[in-house]
C-alpha cells in the first residue's frame, strides 16, 4: 500500500498561484501512476491532470491545460501540482491518488481506477 498526504492549499486570489504537495509512503513511489483530481461544493470529483510512474508523460483536463502542471520527483517520494492564472471556479478540495503500474506509458483519468488517495487540500480562489 501507499499512503498519501497532500499540502499547500489556501486562500488565493484570481490570477494568483498555488503549488500543491502529495507526499507518499509505503510502497515503492515510483511504481505508481499519480493522478490530481478536485472536489467542488455540491459537484462530483473531477479529474485535473495525471502522470505516468517514469514521470515522461502528463495529461490534463481541458478546464486546466496551458495553466496547470505536473510533475513528480521519485526521489522524494512527491507529486506536485503547479496551479497558475487560477480562477474562482478553481475552488475546490484537491485529491492525489495512486495506482500500481506496470506501463511505463499507462496514465489514468477515471477515479476508479485508482485505488489510493489521500486526505485532500482545499484551494480557495476569491474574485
């Protein structure tokens, strides 16, 4: 198993700029495919951006391309996620999850295909 603990919400303001933290332990970090996904008020989980183990390959949701980005250093067992001109409708609790991966070329967007997440951080964006 791996445990995951995201860090660096807050409070911002529009335009402003946040970068997340998920810090893993347990398992081997660079065995998963890490994946960004958030949690607005009164709305479903959505997927924000994914990456492959190795690192190599990234993909994001339309809603967040060109302003967000992530990356993972497996040295130190942590995904990030650098958010930038963030807007009001940005607010949301922030999730990381982690899935075994056998493909160094396999990314996933669904929620159920991960099968660890972590706690979650809120990012509050104000007008």
């Amino acid at each position: 198993q791996v445990q995951l603990v995201e860090s660096g919400g807050g409070l911002v303001q529009a335009g402003g700029s946040l970068r997340l933290s998920c810090a893993a332990s347990g398992r081997t970090f660079s065995s998963y495919a890490m994946g960004w996904f958030r949690q607005a008020p009164g709305k479903e989980r959505e997927f924000v951006a994914a990456i492959t183990k190795n690192g190599d390959t990234s993909f994001y949701a339309v809603s967040v391309e060109g302003r967000f980005a992530i990356s993972r250093d497996n040295a130190k067992n942590t995904l990030y996620l650098e958010m930038n001109s963030l807007k009001p409708d940005d607010t949301a609790v922030y999730y990381c999850a982690a899935e075994p991966s056998y493909s160094g070329s396999r990314y996933y967007t669904e929620n159920d295909q991960y099968d660890y997440w972590g706690q979650g951080t809120r990012v509050t964006v104000s007008s």
